[in-house]
C-alpha cells in the first residue's frame, strides 16, 4: 500500500538515502540518457545494492548511440545485468499506454544486481 520514494542526486549519497529502509526493487526509467551520468547513476546504484544484497534495480532506456555503453561500467562496480526482452510481457508494440513510445525507437529493458564473487 505504500511505496516508499526518495529524491536523489545521482553520485552522492543524502541523509535520506542512508535512512532508507530495507528495499528489494529499485525502479529506473530512462536513467542513462547521458553517458556524463553513467558512472554517478551506477554508484547510487552500487551503493543501494550493498545496502540490500538481494535487491534489483530494474530499468530502461531508449537506445540513443551505439558508442553507449555500460558494460565496463558494470564491471568496474561489480554488477550483473540481465537484459528483458519487452516482447515477454508485450511492450513491444509501437504505441503502448497511449504513448508513441517505443514507436520506432530502439527500448531496452534490464535488471541490474550485485555480482557475484565469482563475476556471475
């Protein structure tokens, strides 16, 4: 019933951010737009995940460049990402929910969490 929200600034952790409570989904949407705030976005991120080990930050993003990416990223800060297809819960259509959206844009889904030791 109720779904806790904090405002934040990616890159630096807040009052608010240290007192949150114990969560285990992260909701991001259309976060990594600019490739300047991948890595503060990934640190938050970090961050909340060693907080909560067995949370997962579930997010998309709209494909803007082939020269984007943060697959380094996620193995600089120990992250695994599994990508999800939008085609297994149909949200691959060219209008959904009264949006154009994702229309003849290229939209990516992904669930980010901690890797393992053993980089799995």
């Amino acid at each position: 019933p109720r779904v806790p929200t904090v405002g934040l600034t990616w890159g630096r952790v807040s009052p608010e951010l240290l007192a949150l409570a114990p969560v285990d989904i992260i909701l991001g949407s259309d976060v990594f737009f600019d490739p300047k705030d991948f890595e503060d976005i990934l640190t938050t991120i970090y961050f909340l995940l060693e907080k909560n080990p067995h949370a997962q930050f579930w997010t998309t993003y709209q494909v803007r460049s082939a020269d984007w990416s943060i697959e380094a990223l996620l193995c600089k800060w120990k992250l695994k990402t599994v990508h999800v297809p939008l085609r297994s819960f149909s949200a691959d259509k060219e209008h959904l929910a009264s949006s154009s959206l994702p229309g003849r844009h290229t939209i990516e889904m992904m669930i980010i969490s901690l890797a393992h030791s053993d980089g799995t």
